[in-house]
C-alpha cells in the first residue's frame, strides 16, 4: 500500500505543480505583493482551479467572501494606467502559467466599494482584455501559455469610481469533456480616477456568463482543423 500511495503521488505531483495562481497585482510594471490587493482565493495553497462555471465561488474564488473582500486594500489607479496580474505556480514558486489556454479580463463596477462582498453581484461585469489562441501554420497556438504576467490599459473613458478587475485564465488541454476546462481566476480591488464618461458593455453576471458548453470552453485543442477560428467564450471587449 504506501509504494502504492508513493506512486500515486509520484503521478499526481507534476498535475498539481502545473497549476497556478494570481496572487499579484501589478502598477507599471510593477508587483505589488501577494494578496494585497487581490482577494486572498480558496486556492491559494492547492493552486487547483474551479470547474463548475455555475458555482458561486466562480466570481472571485475568495478564500472566505465575508472575510476576505473587507481585509484586501483598494488600489487608486488612473484611467489610461497599465495594471495587470503576475501568476504564480505551486512547483518550486515558478511565477508563469503552465497550460495551454484562453485568458481574457473582465472589470465591474463595485457597488457600494470594491471591498463589499455585494460587489460584482447581478449584471454588472464587462470585458476589457482578451488573449485568445490562435492558428499559426496549421497549428493551434497558445500566447498566453508560460507568460509570468499579464497587463492591460484600463480604458481612458472609463467612468471614475471603484471597481474589481477578475482575471481569469481558461486551461484547455483536457477541456474535450464537459466541466473539462480548468478556470485559474482572482480579482483585485481598485478606485479608478481621472475617468471618462464612457459607457461599458455588453454586461454580464458571473456566475452566468458561461454554461460550460460554449465551443471556445468545450472542445478537443489537439483536433481542430488547420481553418479553425478560436470562438472566444463570454462578451466582446470593450475599449472604451
């Protein structure tokens, strides 16, 4: 029994150190810290991801909502500012994102602040930031896989007051299967100023925005045709 347990570990251990966090935010380039600014997740020892796209826990992941929201700081950015999130790995605290995926941003409006656990509740999310994979030379292709950070512009005429900004990376190597897709996601807490007056949309609910049966979450990456077109899951960006 414990060879057996010792092989079964020595299996398990490469899956498990393949998976990630996004415990920094990052200002110009800048890290801020572990779980400073973002929402200390359920993860955040496992590194496991979410797979149930329905459960409420796949808004943020927050370790305990209640606790959690009101004990992480809001950071006051501008609009038209870079900010972004740094991932981090469980085997040996490698900071890049192991699977082959899609990565987008969405942003919500944080009614009444960003660190209230109403936040994000009801339609209220948009997106601002895609990386999806795309077909180069007959290949699937994956931009986002092994990148230690992400970063994006918050954009110029985006409204002033306090958001949350969720990062979500979507792994598909074994996302042939329903519940397949592996979700790695956090959100930060921000207050964003010098705004515009910019309106934006189209606005989703998450838990909502996906089933788990979108063609861009439920398919077989190692089978698509040389003509495939990712479809991205969820709204189109907005730029503002």
């Amino acid at each position: 029994m414990k060879g057996f347990l010792v092989a079964v570990a020595g299996v398990l251990a490469p899956l498990v150190a393949a998976h990630y966090t996004f415990p920094d935010f990052i200002v110009n380039g800048a890290a801020t810290g572990d779980w400073v600014y973002i929402r200390e997740t359920a993860n955040h020892y496992s590194n496991g991801p979410v797979t149930d796209v329905t459960d409420p826990e796949f808004r943020c992941y927050e370790l305990d909502l209640a606790n959690t929201a009101g004990q992480t700081a809001t950071y006051t950015v501008s609009a038209g500012q870079s900010v972004g999130f740094k991932a981090v790995r469980l085997a040996f605290n490698i900071k890049s994102v192991y699977h082959p995926g899609y990565f987008d941003i969405y942003m919500s409006s944080a009614v009444p602040y960003a660190n209230s656990t109403q936040a994000g509740t009801g339609p209220t999310w948009f997106k601002v930031f895609e990386m999806p994979p795309v077909m180069q030379n007959g290949q699937l292709t994956f931009p986002s896989e092994n990148l230690q950070s992400f970063t994006f512009t918050i954009p110029k005429s985006l409204p002033s007051g306090q958001y949350l900004i969720r990062v979500e990376h979507i792994a598909l190597h074994a996302a042939s299967t329903f519940q397949g897709a592996q979700f790695y996601l956090s959100c930060a807490q921000v207050n964003v100023v010098n705004g515009g007056s910019g309106t934006p949309g189209p606005l989703v609910s998450i838990p909502g925005v996906y089933t788990g049966r979108e063609p861009g979450i439920m398919l077989n990456i190692y089978t698509v045709p040389s003509t495939y077109q990712y479809p991205s899951p969820g709204p189109a960006v907005w730029h503002g």
